[in-house]
C-alpha cells in the first residue's frame, strides 16, 4: 500500500515541478481586464538551482498593471503575477549554496544566471535563462509561494533587524529608477533635471538622483498630490501638466533652453512627446515606462540637437548599493507606502492602486499573514 500512495503522489506532480497535492492562493491572469484570487499548486524544485519562497510581504507595480491592460499580450492565461517581494527560504535546491532554509531574503525582479555572455557583462535582464520571466513568463510573487530559478544570483540576503517592508522597494522600483533613469540620463552634479511621472518609479528617480547632486530636479504629473509627495521627496519643482502647459513653464525656468535630462517614467505616447518637447541640446532622455503603444520619435527636430535617447530594462546590478543607502537611512523608501492589505485582499489592493488619484496611492503592501 505504502508503494502505491508513493506511486500515486509521483504521478501526481507534473513535469513543470507541480506538486498537485498541496495547493496554495495566488492573483491569476486570465487576459486583458481578467484577474482572480484563486487556488493554484504550491510550485517546488524544478532544478537544483531553485528555491522556494514562502511570500512575506510583496506589492503591485505599474508594470502589473499593463499586464492586466493585456498590453503585454505574450503573458499567458493562468500566469501568476507579480515580480517584488521578501521573504523566507522554504526549500532549496541541492546546488545552491548562498542561502539555507529560513533565511530571510529580498527576490529581485530579474532573475540571473551569473553565468552567459550577458550576466557576465552585468545585463541581467538579458540572461539567456532569466531576465524578468517572473510574473510574466513564469509564475510571481502575487501568491503564497514562489518559485526563484538561480536563487544564488536572484535572491539578496536581508541583514537583521531590517525594516523588510522598506526593502520591498528594493525588488524592483530603486535599482530601476536608478538604472533606467539616473543612470542611462547621465545625471551629473549641476543638471537640471525633469522626471515625467511622480509615481513609484519617477519619485525612485528623484531619490537616487539626488546622489549626484543635480540643481533642479523637476516633477511633472496631473497628480498633484503625487506632486506635492514629490516635493516632500527633494523635487525642487513641481509642474501640474493638466494644470498649465508644461513645456512653457519648463522653457520658463530653464531660460528657454531645456533641461539636461528627461527622465519618462510614464510608459504612454504623451509623455515621451513631452521629453522631446523639453530636452535641451547635448541632454539626454532616458525611457523607463513600459510602452504597449508605438510614440513618435521626433528626428526632423532631433537629429541636429546631440540627443541621446536611451532605453533599459533594469539589470538590478545596482541592488546591493542601493542596500546599503536604505540601512544607512540616506534614502527611505519606506515612506512611498501609503496602504496596506492583506494577501487575500489583492483585488482590493488592485483597485486602489488602480485609482490612484482618488486613493491618494503609491505604493501598497500586501503581507501573507
């Protein structure tokens, strides 16, 4: 009898890695508009380089939200979304050798090898057997338990006492404002810098811009109390673009000759418009939003201006510096959160955070209880 409950549970786990006995909850996709909170297996180890996290605590990105747009229409139905989170090490594969059962850990949003031509080269996001596939082209972190494919270069130690919900933000939004923004932007002491959209990633921008000492740095949103947080954040400026023309206001401020670096932090065909309307010649545009529609590149006015336009999806390699700048109090992203749910109140975090004019919203925790 014993052999054939044995026999019985193999079958029962797929050649995905399965385990169809034990079941967990997780916010699934079903297509454009599409989302349920729903029983799904509990994922185990598919490869000696796996580990499985038991979700402390994890959030909604914009990125999410295209998801669930369908502007990202590869992602399939059933998929298990989500891409940041913390928490601790339930299982682990036999040729993993950083972590053991029980740490407590950061997941990164991009998953790496450490060992192809692009890790190597510290693109990340291109390695040949990861990038960002998680809660995209694998399942995420929207869930009770997840699994993270090369955990030894996916996962980040959490030191101890740290404040783990502030270090949510370090899964994805602060090494992407600082990698797609800051960083491709060039942004050198003395800049005039202008971020458009003062979400979660454009205010990630704003605080690690700031390590470089630029002059300005404007913030430009229809949100103004996403502007007015802004402000509480370091933004010098703050332009309200369903108010009043921003790009008359920014010729104003800058003498009539442009900002050094236009960060979009938007991902929509307006805001991209509007970085070519403001930047000044020899700047630099740096694109972080997520684009599921075509925008016009303005050459016949470009092509003579020094324009470097840039483009990026975050590595992480940024992560553990940004680490130490969150333990060391430089900069706190903690103060992004403005709601808190629990797991199973992820429609109602999805809401929220899709309203997030009439919420007042940034950032939302989500805590597996």
């Amino acid at each position: 009898m014993e052999n054939l409950i044995s026999n019985n549970e193999a079958l029962l786990t797929d050649v995905a890695g399965i385990n169809l006995n034990k079941t967990m909850k997780a916010l699934v996709y079903h297509g454009a508009g599409k989302k349920a909170w729903e029983n799904k297996p509990k994922p185990t180890i598919t490869k000696p380089t796996d580990a499985i996290v038991k979700i402390l605590k994890t959030t909604i990105c914009g990125t999410d939200l295209h998801i669930m747009k369908g502007d990202l229409p590869e992602v399939a139905d059933g998929r298990i979304i989500g891409h940041e989170g913390v928490g601790i090490i339930e299982e682990l594969g036999s040729g993993v050798s950083n972590f053991k059962v029980g740490d407590h850990v950061i997941i990164s949003c991009v998953t790496s090898c450490g060992k192809c031509e692009y890790c190597k080269k510290g693109m990340y996001s291109h390695c040949k057997d990861g990038g960002w596939i998680l809660g995209y082209m694998i399942d995420g972190c929207q869930a009770e338990y997840v699994r993270i494919p090369h955990a030894d270069n996916s996962l980040y130690p959490i030191p101890a006492g740290s404040d783990e919900e502030a270090l949510v933000m370090l899964s994805d939004i602060l090494p992407t404002g600082f990698e797609c923004g800051v960083l491709n932007g060039q942004v050198k002491p003395g800049d005039v810098v202008a971020i458009v959209g003062s979400g979660p990633i454009g205010i990630a921008a704003l605080l690690t811009a700031q390590f470089y000492s630029p002059a300005e740095i404007i913030m430009i949103d229809m949100d103004e109390n996403r502007l007015n947080v802004a402000k509480t954040f370091g933004a010098t400026q703050i332009i309200n673009s369903g108010a009043e023309n921003a790009i008359e206001r920014i010729k104003s401020l800058t003498g009539g000759v442009g900002v050094d670096v236009a960060i979009e932090a938007v991902g929509v065909p307006a805001t991209f418009e509007l970085c070519q309307e403001i930047i000044a010649p020899g700047g630099h545009i740096a694109n972080i939003g997520v684009h599921g529609k075509s925008v016009t590149l303005h050459l016949e006015k470009l092509w003579s201006s020094n324009i470097t336009i840039t483009t990026r999806l975050v590595d992480t390699v940024t992560t553990p510096l940004l680490l130490k700048t969150v333990q060391s109090k430089k900069i706190e992203p903690k103060k992004l959160i403005t709601h808190h749910f629990k797991l199973d109140q992820v429609i109602e975090a999805y809401e929220t955070f899709g309203n997030a004019a009439k919420e007042k919203a940034l950032k939302v925790i989500l805590t597996n209880e």
